[in-house]
C-alpha cells in the first residue's frame, strides 16, 4: 500500500496524518505544543520542543504504517506562518520562537502604519501593518534589543528551522516567505523596501523555493528516527493559511474558506494577488497561479475558551447548549470580540473586547450567544471585504474544531447569509501538504484534479431567512460598535 504523509505544524499541536491511494486516512498522530508567556504581550515556544514533537509524531505515524505493510512515496510541510526565531553564526537560536500572537512589538507596527513608505510596501508584500508580520519583530530586535541584533546571523520560521535540522539548507518556500511581509509576492523575490526598512540583508534570510520543492532524506540517523527509507522525498510545502484553502477544496471563484480554530480566518483563492486600497486584507502565495488572499482574527475559538474558563465558569458545550436557548440577537446585547487586540477587519493590536447594551434581563445564556454572534459578526464583515475585493461568496467550506457543533454552523450559515459545506475531515492542512506533494511528485497533474479526487465534504447548512434579517440589521449595529470602540 502506498501512502502520502502530511505533516502540520501548529501552535497549539503538531499533527502528521496518512493517506492511501484511495484517499483514505490510515495513520495519525498529534501531539500538543507548549507556548510561553514571559511578560505580557510575549507569545513564545521553544523550536528544539517543536523540532521534537514533529519527529515524534511522523515517527508515531511510520510505526503505525510499519504494521500495515504501507510505504511513503513522501512527506510534505504545512507550518503555523510568522514565527521568528534569531539564529547566531553557528545557527544556534538566540531566542525562543516569537509566534504571530506576540504582540511585543506594538510600538514598531503603529509606526510603521504612520510611515510614507507604509502605502508603498503594503502594493508590494500585501501583508498589513501589525505586530503579527515577522518584518515589524525583526524592526524590534533592532530598536530594543541591539545587542542580539548584532549577533544575529539569520532569521527563520519554525518550518525552516525544522528543515534545515532535516536537510542543513536554509530555504523558505513561496507561501511561508509571504507571510513575512518582507517579500515582493508578484516578483517572488525578497523586497529591497523590506529589507531596509527592516535593517537586514538578504544573506539573513533563507532562499526562497516554489512549494514544491523536494530534498530527500539521507542522513541516516534521521531516516532512523523517523522510520523512513533512506531517499524519501520531503516537499517544503506551504503555509497553514494556504493549504487550508487548497486542502478544503475552495479553488474555485466564489468558494471562500472559514476556519475557526484558535484563531479563525476568511481566504479566497484567486489567480492574482488582491491589493485592498484600505489595506485590510493579507495576500498569501500558493504557487505561480494560485494566491490566497483574506482576514485573519485573533479572536476565535479562544474567545470560548476564556468565556468558559474565566467568566462563566461552564464547559463549552454547556455554553453552546445555554446560547441556543436564547432568540438570535441575544435580545440587543452585543459583544465585541477583541480580546487579544485585533488583526482583520480593524488591524489594530490596541483594540479591546466589550459587552454593549447589557441590561438587567440579560442572563449567562445571553452573554454566551452574544459572544458566539460578536465572533461570527467580525468574521463577517471581513467577508464582505473580501467579496468586494474579489468574487462575491457563493458557498462556505467550513473547518475546524467548531465545525464539531451543528448550532454553531448553523449560526455561521445564518449571519453570513450564505450555504455552508462542511468539509469531512478537519484536517486540511495535512490534506492541502499531500496534495502538492502529488503535483510535485506527477501523481496528481493540476491542484484542481487532486481537490476533485481527495477532497470530501459532509453536510451542508443552508441560512434560514427569518434570522438572517435579523442578523442583517444586528450585522450595522455591530459595525458601528467597532467603529465606536
């Protein structure tokens, strides 16, 4: 039995999934990240803990083939994007992993949104200004921390620190160096705008790669730990936001991809880079033809999560069960989401989360739908974005952990007013990986061809009129919440 293995690299787990020929799952894996708080505003992890759950879990994934007889035609990539992490001379790392929730370097994003040349290197890099773009921390090191500045040799992402471990190349493929907001993303080259405005040159980073991109693994220590055959191919793959597109199946015009995880965000993939005049959407490259363009939240599933934990104190299904109960609006209550500042739609790491309209009458339940409303509002309104920007959204794919709970779909389908298909598995970073490591491997000729083999959906959830009125008029007043806020 032949197999494709795809491995994603996230921030809160490193998963490693297997599929046959047939399309079909064989062998998982996961294991769970441990991230860092040091001060506030500081997201960090270690890339030596992350480097060895990712050899532990495609490990885990081989054994598990070892007994089914199966071989691995290859291993491909999907990486959380916009890590940072400082490397010396020797390639030793001078910090943990600044993730793309460090929000450190506030100061440096703000002034940079207020720079001449701001307007000019968002129409290049098409990344807005915000802490979460690797260029504004590199600009940080710079202005606060001159001494490791200094010393500093290069600057990687988790994927390319894993890879050089793997191959010692330091490459970083189309997708992942597009996400930096250091790359010319028509030219595909590093922007020399970037760099000096960034302070850097381009012998401090790594070479850019289509994702495609293959080396074979050799060493045999490695091959070893890992349960593979000496010259396995490995393809650099892409980046999280990238292959959750390609792996969910939205190609297509007019298919628009949702995923809340931790986080959330709305893509759509076009033949050509998007340029917002407000500059509010990010573009990310797939390959040559295929761009990847949206809105990231920073305010997803984890905004639940700190309504479970540390305002309500009930698990989050009791949480979904109690918001259900209430009529949709939440009888006026309105909550804006911004717990941990803001990416898409407001770009704004300041912004701060707010209940508004909160009246005696309003019970947990209501705070619970309201909470859930204000989540899908924001994402919302960066689809209506994104429909202006580029094709106007004909259906949902749908991934994630939320997709686990049919009121939430539901509630999704909606306040966007739009059908919502649920794709099968929740996996499409790994999914998305495999698929190019097919392309590149000449198993599948087009993405496309791979989408309509491999890609499988399960329900779909179509609006219902009577609250998507509601939810329409619900839709301006949140608008002019955020506005206010």
């Amino acid at each position: 039995m032949k197999t494709w293995i795809g491995v994603d690299i996230g921030t809160t787990n490193v998963k490693a999934t297997a599929i046959d020929e047939a399309g079909e799952v064989v062998a998982q894996a996961s294991g769970a990240c441990v991230t860092y708080h040091p001060h506030n505003r500081y997201v960090e992890q270690d890339p030596d803990e992350i480097y060895r759950l990712f050899m532990d879990v495609v490990r885990h994934v081989t054994e598990q083939l070892s007994y089914k007889n199966a071989t691995v035609e290859a291993v491909s990539l999907c990486s959380a994007m916009h890590s940072v992490i400082p490397l010396d001379a020797r390639n030793r790392r001078l910090t943990r992993s600044l993730l793309w929730a460090d929000n450190r370097c506030e100061a440096q994003a703000d002034a940079l949104k207020t720079n001449s040349i701001c307007r000019k290197l968002y129409a290049q890099v098409g990344i807005p200004a915000h802490p979460y773009a690797p260029l504004t921390k590199l600009v940080w090191f710079r202005e606060k921390q001159p001494t490791v500045f200094n010393r500093i040799s290069r600057f990687v992402s988790q994927k390319e620190y894993i890879w050089h471990r793997l191959f010692g190349q330091f490459q970083i493929d189309y997708s992942m160096a597009s996400g930096t907001a250091l790359l010319d993303n028509r030219r595909l080259q590093w922007s020399p705008l970037a760099l000096d405005y960034a302070g850097i040159k381009t012998s401090h980073l790594s070479d850019v790669v289509p994702t495609y991109h293959q080396e074979k693994l050799i060493k045999p220590s490695l091959c070893k730990a890992l349960g593979l055959p000496s010259g396995t191919p490995f393809v650099v793959g892409a980046g999280d936001a990238c292959l959750a597109n390609l792996g969910s199946g939205a190609l297509e015009k007019g298919i628009t991809t949702l995923t809340i995880g931790t986080s959330g965000a709305v893509r759509q993939t076009s033949p050509n880079p998007a340029r917002d005049a407000q500059q509010r959407l990010f573009t990310y490259v797939l390959d040559k033809t295929h761009y990847v363009s949206g809105g990231p939240t920073n305010n997803g599933g984890n905004v639940l999560e700190w309504l479970s934990k540390h305002l309500l104190l009930k698990e989050s299904t009791e949480l979904l069960a109690m918001a259900e109960s209430v009529p949709a609006g939440a009888e006026d209550l309105i909550f804006v989401p911004y717990l941990l500042g803001e990416r898409a739609p407001v770009w704004n790491a300041h912004a701060r989360g707010s209940y508004q309209n909160l009246c005696w009458q309003h019970t947990q339940a209501h705070m619970a739908r309201a909470t859930l409303e204000g989540i899908l509002l924001n994402l919302n309104q960066i689809r209506q974005i994104i429909d202006n920007q580029l094709h106007k959204t004909q259906i949902l794919h749908a991934n994630g952990g939320f997709t686990r709970s049919t009121f939430w779909v539901q509630l999704v389908a909606d306040i966007f007013n739009t059908p919502v298909r649920v794709n099968e598995s929740n996996e499409s970073g790994c999914l998305g990986a495999i698929l190019l490591a097919m392309k590149s491997l000449g198993k599948i000729d087009t993405l496309e061809d791979g989408v309509h083999e491999y890609v499988r959906f399960a329900e779909t959830y179509r609006p219902n009129p009577s609250k998507t009125r509601i939810y329409r008029k619900l839709q301006k007043v949140f608008e002019k919440a955020i506005e206010q806020g």
